[in-house]
C-alpha cells in the first residue's frame, strides 16, 4: 500500500523520468566522450554511426516494450517515459543518418547514395517512417488526428521490423546479436496481436 502510494507520487515519477532520459542519453554521452580522448578505434566515423543506429534501433524496441510493462506491472510510470524513449530512439536514427552522409558516403548525389545497397534502402524506409510518428507524437496532434492518430501508430511496428531487416542485411559476421533482437521483436508483435484493438497498445502515447 505504502509502496504503490511512493510510486505513484509526482515526485518519484518525475524521477524517473529523469534517469529514463539520463539512460537514454548514455549512448551520446559515451560517444562525446569516445570521441573528446579519442578512443574510437581507427575508423572513428564508422564506430560513430554504428553506435548511434545501434541506441536508435535499441531505443524504438525499449519504446515498443513500455505498454507491456505497464500492463504486467500496473505502474503508470512506463507510460509516463514511452514518447520520451521513442522521440530519443528518432534522435539517434537522424544523428545516425547525418554520421552516414559525413562519414561514409558523402554528401552529394544522395539518390544514387540512398539506394545504393539494399540493406541501406532499409535504412532509410525505417526512417521514413519514424518521421510521421515523430511529428504527431504531441498531444495535440493525438487530438487533431483523432482516430487517424492511432492507425497511423501502427506504423511503429514495420518501422521496428524494416530497422531489424537492415540490421541483421548490414552483419558481416555473428548474427546472433541480430536473432535476439529479432526474437524480442517477434514477441512484442504478437504481444500486440493479442490485444489488437485495444487502445492501450499504442506507441508514444503519453498515458
Ligand atoms: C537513411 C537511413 C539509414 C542509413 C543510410 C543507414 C546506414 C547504416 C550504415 C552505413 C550502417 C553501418 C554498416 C556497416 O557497418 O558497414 C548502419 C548500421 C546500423 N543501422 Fe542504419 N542506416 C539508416 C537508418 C537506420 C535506422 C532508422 C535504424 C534504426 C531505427 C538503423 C539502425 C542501424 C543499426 C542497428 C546498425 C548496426 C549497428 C552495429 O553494427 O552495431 N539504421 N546503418
């Protein structure tokens, strides 16, 4: 009693809040820091755009994992982080996108650059498709949209599918990383399925 009246005062929810953004932010913050002592390897601009496609991929599945967690748990806390995680997670894909364009392929002819290796196509189809989830993740484009908003948010899901498709296209080697994620992402989906139609499910809604 006493503890479900802690977890849900103000106080504590804005406190996590806070180390959810401060966790968020670690995969920067390490990069900053990676790159101010330069201790990014020899090829510092792909470790960069690695690692940052690495906390936007990671970051949009934590997004898709929060629902669930408030359902099992029944604390509003998860609901009160998920825009927060999911606006990061499009954070890092854009950063992850302009690392590319600076470090690896350039900046000119960007057609030919975009669609010059399918597993990159990929890339830039889930990034698309984060854009109009990002835009409309403010309450008052929940309330402009109305029931469109929600159909719109599905897109969350072959959002994550198409990001882990360029994911597992880009390994060169130990895929196993990639199964795992892939397996997360196929119980989150048929974690969705059972409750379709529920309001509930729906990514980057602040409850
Ligand atoms: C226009 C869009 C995108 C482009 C051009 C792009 C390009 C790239 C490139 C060049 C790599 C490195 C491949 C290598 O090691 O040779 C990569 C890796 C990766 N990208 Fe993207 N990407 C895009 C969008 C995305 C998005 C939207 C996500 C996730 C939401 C994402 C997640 C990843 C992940 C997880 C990796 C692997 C990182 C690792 O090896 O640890 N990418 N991407």
């Amino acid at each position: 009693m006493l503890a479900s009246r802690w977890l849900g005062h103000p106080r504590f929810l804005l406190a996590f809040r806070l180390l959810a953004a401060l966790c968020a932010s670690v995969p920067l913050l390490f990069l900053v820091s990676g790159i101010a002592v330069q201790s990014l390897g020899p090829d510092p601009g792909q470790e960069v755009t690695e690692s940052l496609g690495l906390a936007a991929f990671q970051l949009l599945i934590a997004t898709l994992c929060m629902t669930p967690l408030k359902r099992w748990t029944g604390w509003v806390g998860w609901i009160r982080i998920r825009r927060m995680l999911g606006l990061f997670a499009f954070f890092y894909a854009t950063l992850h996108v302009l690392a590319f364009l600076q470090f690896i392929l350039g900046w000119t002819d960007l057609w030919a650059t975009f669609t010059k290796r399918p597993y990159i196509v990929m890339g830039a189809l889930s990034f698309l498709m984060m854009i109009p989830l990002a835009l409309t993740s403010t309450k008052g484009m929940m309330r402009r949209l109305g029931k469109n908003w929600k159909q719109l948010h599905k897109l969350v899901y072959p959002t994550v599918f198409v990001a882990w498709v360029h994911f597992i296209w880009q390994a060169r080697s130990d895929v196993g990383e990639m199964v795992f994620y892939g397996l997360v992402i196929l119980v989150l989906l048929a974690v969705r399925w059972k409750r379709a139609g529920s309001r509930q499910m729906i990514p980057f809604v602040r409850g």
